[in-house]
C-alpha cells in the first residue's frame, strides 16, 4: 500500500494441549462430542444441502463420519424412554397447532404428550406415523367468495 497503510501478517502455531491425568480431554474436531451411539442417531436434516451450518442452525449435532447410512446432522437426544410414542421426533404432525397445548388438552384430543429438546418440534403429536391432513371429496366449486 501507499503511505500511511500497514500490511501486518501474523503467523501462529497451535499445538494441542495434553491433559493432566484425570482430567477432561481436549476437543479436537476429529472426535465427536455426543453420547449417541452411531446406531441410534436420527437424520435431523433429511433433505440434501446439509451443512455444519444450517445443522446447528436447526439445534442439531455435526459429526461427520465414514460409516455408510449414518446421517452427519442428527438429533443430539433420543427422546425420553418414558415417551409413549414410537414416533420418531421428526416425524411428529402436530395436534395440536393453537394456542394453549398442554398434556391435559392434548391427552383429551387422543394424542400423545411429549416434550423434546428440537426446536420446533411439536410436543403434541399424532400417536402414529399415518395419513393425516385434508383429502377433497367431490369436485371444487367456485363460489362469489373463492374456491370450496
């Protein structure tokens, strides 16, 4: 550069740390921080794209690894024992979307109550993976109004 303009450059060197005995060992990023065995880590982005990035976005652990069929981004919890769905978390359909869920209502509808630590999961959920939603009978019809 011109005068008045400094160029710094700085070269460090890192060097991991032993522990003492007895102590915690240091994170290094080849190991993953997780008590989830390979075996039981549910996909907690299911769709292609993911990164490091939207992983821990999504409230979600990143541990790559070369073992086939084993998702990178997972879930950094297996839902609690005492849950009484066999829903996997990501798979939950919400039953009940208004205001003012509690175990009581939910329980009331016919649905399963059970808390999660994934952000936007819900804790109200249907008992079972299954067609839920809307299905049209008959043909749509114009009204002044819109389409029903």
């Amino acid at each position: 550069g011109g005068p008045g303009r400094f160029v710094y450059l700085l070269h460090l060197q890192v060097r991991p740390i032993a522990a003492p005995t007895g102590c915690a060992q240091p994170f290094h990023s080849s190991t993953c921080p997780t008590t989830i065995s390979e075996d039981l880590r549910q996909d907690c982005h299911p769709e292609p794209g993911a990164t490091e990035t939207s992983c821990i976005s999504r409230g979600c652990r990143w541990c790559e690894t070369s073992a086939p069929n084993v998702p990178f981004c997972f879930y950094d919890s297996v839902e609690d024992p005492a849950c009484p769905s066999n829903v996997p978390v990501q798979k939950r359909i919400d039953c009940h979307p208004q205001l003012g869920a509690s175990k009581e209502a939910c329980e009331a509808k016919g649905c399963i109550w059970c808390s999660t630590k994934v952000s936007n999961a819900p804790w109200c959920s249907f008992p079972e993976v299954g067609p839920y939603g809307y299905s049209l009978y008959g043909q749509p019809q114009k009204t002044a109004k819109g389409w029903r």
